[in-house]
C-alpha cells in the first residue's frame, strides 16, 4: 500500500517559519545573568500561541480558530491559551493592560491602535519591529511591520499582562 502525503500548505509554512524566529529570538534573551525568571518562557508561549493562528479567517466578533477571529478576539484567545485572563475588546484591553512605553517594547506586549471614530484595533509584538493580528484588509491573522506610515498614524499605544 503506498501512502501519499501532502505537502505542508504555504501559510502553515510561513508560520512555522515565524513560530521559530520567534523562539529563536526570546531564547536569547531568556535568561539574565543566567537565571530565567519564567517571563521569557511566558512570552515565547504567548508569541507562539498568537503565531499558530496566521492564516486563521477574518470574522468580526471571532473568537476562536474555528469561527475565525477579531483582532480582539485573536488577543483574548492567545493569552487565555497561554494561562491569561484579559478582557474581551480592544478597548477594554488597553484599559487594563499595564501601559509600555513605544520605545520598550518586547515580544508578547500588545499594541493598541485608534483606526476610526469609535473603532479600535490591536495586535500582539512578535519581535522589536513586527506585530500579529486579525487584520480586515487581507481578511485573515496575518503579520505586519509596526513601524509603517498607516500604523504610525493609527498608534495609540502599548501595553502588557505580562509583568
């Protein structure tokens, strides 16, 4: 009997691929003076939770891979994978999330954006430049460069529930 195999599809690779910087990135910085403190450990789950969902559908209000995600959505869902609690919205995260400065940002911290009058977006550090999210402009979790001129005009902020 031959067995046949497919090949792994192109947004599983290019999340492998992310998945794997990442860790590669948070081992070097993991431990400080030899002793890891589990933060690091704690970001890398955090990262990688949030990087399994790239490619993940689009869905307003989605809370799960499943149903697909919000950028909300994707946020609560991968720090409650990662043993979390943090409120549901946008908003409501960056109210409670502890506020980091731009300049400090680490992988894991959350970024927060103002992107209409009423309308708030956010996306989860995967590195110093690049950050994660449920993006309604390619319609699915997808990766983007924090330091654009539309995130730049959107920016209002960071914040973490990693202390």
């Amino acid at each position: 009997m031959k067995i046949q195999t497919t090949p792994p599809t192109r947004p599983r690779l290019l999340h492998l691929s992310l998945w794997l910087l990442a860790l590669a990135i948070l081992a070097g910085c993991a431990s400080k003076g030899g002793q890891d403190d589990g933060l690091s450990a704690r970001r890398a789950e955090l990262v990688g939770k949030t990087l399994a969902q790239v490619g993940t559908p689009y869905v307003y209000g989605g809370k799960s891979p499943l149903e697909g995600f919000d950028c909300s959505g994707l946020t609560h869902y991968a720090h409650r994978q990662a043993g979390l609690a943090i409120p549901r919205t946008a908003a409501d995260q960056q109210r409670a999330a502890h506020p980091v400065p731009r300049s400090q940002l680490k992988p894991g911290d959350m970024v927060f954006f103002k992107t209409g009058p009423t309308d708030y977006h956010v996306g989860l550090m995967i590195d110093p430049q690049r950050f994660v999210h449920a993006s309604t402009s390619r319609s699915q979790v997808r990766v983007d460069q924090l330091d654009t001129p539309y995130w730049n005009k959107h920016y209002i902020g960071a914040g973490t529930y990693l202390r």
